[in-house]
C-alpha cells in the first residue's frame, strides 16, 4: 500500500474531496501528472479534463474540473478549480440536452465573441460526455 498524503479539490461552490489519498491523477496543462507523498513541490495550472482520486482506503472517484490550479507539496496537494463535478454526479439526459443547446448556441451566434462563448461552455460539455463515456 502507498502512502497516503492530504488532498483537497475546492470549486467556487464547495469542498468536493478532503481525505487522504494514495494518489491522484491531474490534467495538468504541460500533460497529465499523478501525485504520490511526498512529491516534489510544484504549481501547476489544470486543463479542462478528469481528475482520479485513489482514496487511502483504496475506493476510486473521478471529477471533471474545468481549469484551476494545483498546489502540490511533499505533505499534500490542493487543486483548486474553476468548476468541478463528481463523474457520478452527471445526469446524462441533461448532458446529451445541453450539448444540443450549445450546438444551436454557436450556429445562431450574432458574433465573435458569442460564438467565442458557446464554443467555449459546448467544450466544456463534451469534456463532461468524455468522462462519462471512459
């Protein structure tokens, strides 16, 4: 069994996962790290994607973040994000409803920067289907 260290991922709207962990999987922007105790300290920017979380007790969960940024020291690691949802959490009608809306939101824009917009959150969607489709 790993060691397990403290780890956080903290949303604008709430503390997600504060337990301790054997490691976890961040979709960093240089590429995908995981994190194990006592790693190196390091700051690190979060792409949209999936994070893994490996609890002490060995249950695994999945959160789809959309950016942040982790904080990564030997004793722990914080991941704060812009917006996070548990895998689980995902109703998968009102998923597949969304991107369809998102869809009509990009053909109908009146300009660049609404194109721009419903481009960006039709993204976002489709990095939740991803998840749920692994």
């Amino acid at each position: 069994m790993a060691e397990a260290f403290k780890f956080e991922l903290v949303s604008p709207e709430r503390l997600l996962v504060s337990e301790d962990v054997e490691y976890v999987i961040i979709p960093g922007t240089e590429g995908e790290m995981t994190v194990m105790a006592r790693h190196a300290p390091v700051m690190t920017t979060v792409k949209p994607g999936v994070v893994t979380v490996k609890a002490a007790s060995g249950a695994e969960a999945r959160y789809v973040v959309f950016g942040g940024f982790a904080d990564i020291l030997p004793e722990g690691c914080t991941l704060l994000a812009e917006s996070a949802v548990a895998v689980k959490d995902i109703d998968r009608a009102d998923l597949t409803r969304r991107i369809g809306e998102a869809r009509e939101d990009v053909a109908d824009a009146k300009d660049e920067i609404a194109r721009t917009k419903a481009e960006q959150y039709l993204a976002h969607l489709s990095t939740l289907e991803s998840a749920l489709a692994a």
